[in-house]
C-alpha cells in the first residue's frame, strides 16, 4: 500500500510530535525541536520543522540510513491518507538486530521532551511507535512516526517527520478601530433568544475594551481536520464590538460567537468584511477578562 497513507493518520490521532537523532549509533538524543515562527508561510515552516526531524534522528547503535527507499519497501509498511494541510519527510534506515529489539531501544531511549509515545502493533507485535511534542499557533501537530518490520534478514525502519499546518489569521479578520463598546450576550443553540437568567451585559470600560480586541484579533485560525471532542450542550457568547457614536454605533463593526462546550470554537465577522472566519476558541479567556459567569447549563 502507498506509503504516505500510513503516517498522516497515526499523527492526526496523536496530535504533534517529533523523534530526534544525529548519528546512528547514538544513544542520546539532542533537546526537542521547538516549532518557531518566522516570515515564511506556515507550509514553509512545515517542510522546514520537518526536514529538521530528519537530520537530527538518532537510530539504534548500528543502524544504517539509506540514501533512497529500498525495493519492496511500499509492501513492507502500511499506509493511511494524509490530509491536504500536511507535510511529510521520510526516510529509511537498516538495523541489524530484530523489529522487537530496535523497538526496545526507543523506548529505553526517548527523544527528550517528548509528552508521550504512541504505539502501534500488528498481531500483538509491536511494530510503530510515534513520539510527540506541541506544535504552535501555525503547526498544528507535530509528529515522527517509526515503522519497523523484518527485511532481508535485518530490521527495516521507516521513519516519517509530519507536520500539519493551518493558515494564518486573515488580515481582514480583525476588530475594526476604535471600538468603545461591547455588549455580551449568552445564549444557547437550541434557544438563539438571550438566556432569561443572563441579560445582556454593556461593557464601556476603556481597559477591558482595550483588552478584548487584541485577545480576538490574535487567535489562531481553527485547527483542521476531524477530531473528538467533549459534549457540546450549545453554551455560547455573543460579542458585539461597536465604536462612534450616532449612525455608526447602530450597529457592530464586528461580532465574535465562541462556543464554552465541545470543541470551544469562535468565529468572527467584520462588518463589510470577513464573514465568519472560523478561529480558535476565546469564550473562558473572554469571560474571564471580563469577570463574568456563564448561566449554569441546567438553568
């Protein structure tokens, strides 16, 4: 099966990491990669953290990395899609000792930092193990994945660097100037009219108001993909930002809906604008800056 299937699956479920090495009888592995942000695309930074990966992979004591896939190898490995906001770099690396053994050794011998190791098996055989740090406001997840399998009477080991991304924050998706206003409505899906025991709240005070506006206009895009998440029981907030006075202050330049439950996601729409641009959750931040309480959900 095709190879690149495999990995973007496995990294999807773990959500971020990345294995280490330099030479490949090194038995230390050098700090975690950190993701940084630089001026290039988020996709740029991608390819970069994960060719990174790559270079710095430290393999068993006696293993060898080989300068191309070897024949046969797409048959050795199983394969799942990957998602079109992913990058993957590969390569391939001869062991002497048994699957089991080089499987041991990473395990004895995880890369530093590293927040846990997922395992893969086949039969009850263990056979995969994915190492993870966090991402960053543009890498979504970070991962390595290591495939080990008999070959040629040697063990032959696939190790794939995969990061996804996500856009950066839209320019055009900001609060506008000078707002002065907000006006903070709870709500919730299955009932759109104000929740009776949570009227409306005006804020006015130029500090919070001042607050507000950046903690919205630096979120991050939401994540892509298909993930798990909590219960949703429809808690939202409504954030309406107005400014000026008179004809102007009629209406809001921008309004930001964030969910409190299930996967806490905000989206955010300028007036004459961007149209519901799909961003992180900023609803507890929200409150909190503002010392308010959401109603209780069973009310």
């Amino acid at each position: 099966m095709n190879r690149r299937v495999l990995l973007g699956a496995v990294a999807a479920l773990l959500a971020g990491c990345a294995a280490q090495g330099g030479a490949a009888s090194s038995a230390a592995h050098p700090a975690s990669p950190s993701a940084s942000q630089s001026a290039a695309t988020p996709q740029q930074d991608a390819r970069a953290d994960v060719s990174a990966r790559l270079r710095g992979f430290v393999a068993p004591p006696g293993a060898l990395q080989l300068t191309a896939a070897p024949a046969g190898s797409a048959a050795v490995f199983y394969a799942l899609p990957t998602g079109a906001n992913t990058v993957v770099a590969t390569a391939y690396w001869t062991y002497p000792g048994t699957p089991q053994q080089a499987v041991g050794w990473f395990t004895a011998h995880p890369p530093k930092g590293n927040w846990g190791i997922g395992r893969g098996s086949t039969n009850g055989v263990p056979d995969e193990l994915t190492f993870g740090w966090p991402g960053s406001a543009l890498l979504q997840s970070r991962a390595t994945d290591v495939s080990f399998a008999a070959y040629r009477g040697a063990t032959l080991m696939r190790v794939e660097a995969e990061d996804t991304w996500r856009p950066a924050h839209p320019a055009a998706a900001t609060v506008p100037t000078g707002v002065t206003r907000l006006v903070v409505t709870a709500s919730r899906r299955s009932s759109p009219a104000p929740l009776p025991s949570w009227s409306p709240v005006t804020v006015t005070d130029p500090g919070l108001v001042a607050r507000t506006v950046p903690l919205v206009d630096a979120l991050p895009t939401a994540p892509v993909g298909v993930f798990s998440c909590p219960a949703d029981f429809g808690a939202e907030i409504t954030v309406d930002f107005y400014r000026g006075s008179g004809a102007d202050a009629a209406s809001p330049v921008a309004v930001a809906v964030d969910t409190l439950t299930g996967c806490q996601r905000s989206t955010l729409s300028v007036r004459g604008g961007s149209q519901q641009v799909a961003l992180e959750g900023a609803g507890p931040q929200t409150l909190a800056l503002l010392k308010l309480s959401f109603p209780p959900l069973s009310g």
